[in-house]
C-alpha cells in the first residue's frame, strides 16, 4: 500500500500541489467478524479499536507503518523495525509501545504467515 502510495504521489502533487500520506495502524488481538450486510463485511472488538488508534498515532509520530506491541512479538521474525514511540492512545488507559515498521524482511512471508493463521 505505501508502495502505492509513493508512486502516485507525484501525480498527485502536480495536479494538487500536495503530497499524499497514509498512515497504516497494525494491532493483533481477537475480534468478532461478520456480515453486516450482503455486500458489507465488519470487524468490531477491541483491537480494531486499538488498531484505529494506533492509525491516529502516525499523525503524530510521523511515522507511516505503526505496529503495536504485540503485533511486534508475532511478527519479529519477518518485520525490521527502526524507531519504538512510547504513545498515550485516546480512549485507552496507559502508554503503549508501538514500533515503525522499516520493512519487512520479505513480504510474501508475512502476507503467507498471516494469511495461514487467520484460516
């Protein structure tokens, strides 16, 4: 997706005179899925909160890929991570670590992993 993101981007800047950015907040937790209609499919828990949060957190980090901690521990083996952010989230009690993801080591792998766990 930031892949994407950059190479649009000078598109969007001679037409608009602005860079595009998109922040990206991950969190791993347990969620409830389902249909909220024929067309619609919806995630609700607390770590799609969590994660939502973490998204707001780019803004002010700078950063453009934010992991959470525990999403950090599960994918350690196939993620480099460059800075850790210690950030207060809204509506959440405490600080939490969250990592800037610098790459992943190959991204195929995370993708498969990820993809193999959520079946």
């Amino acid at each position: 997706m930031l892949e994407t993101v950059e190479r649009f981007t000078p598109y969007v800047e001679a037409l608009y005179g602005r860079r595009m950015r998109i922040g990206i907040g991950i969190h791993t937790g347990e969620v409830v899925v389902g249909a909220a209609s024929q067309q619609r499919v919806t995630a609700i828990g607390d770590a799609v909160n969590v994660a939502s949060r973490i998204e707001a957190a780019t803004k002010s980090t700078g950063a453009n890929l934010l992991i959470s901690a525990a999403t950090e521990r599960e994918a350690r083996a196939q993620v480099q991570v460059q800075r850790r952010f210690r950030v207060a989230l809204a509506g959440k009690r405490g600080e939490y670590d969250l990592y800037e993801v610098a790459a992943p080591h190959d991204e195929r792998v995370v993708l498969k992993k990820f993809d193999n766990q959520i079946r």
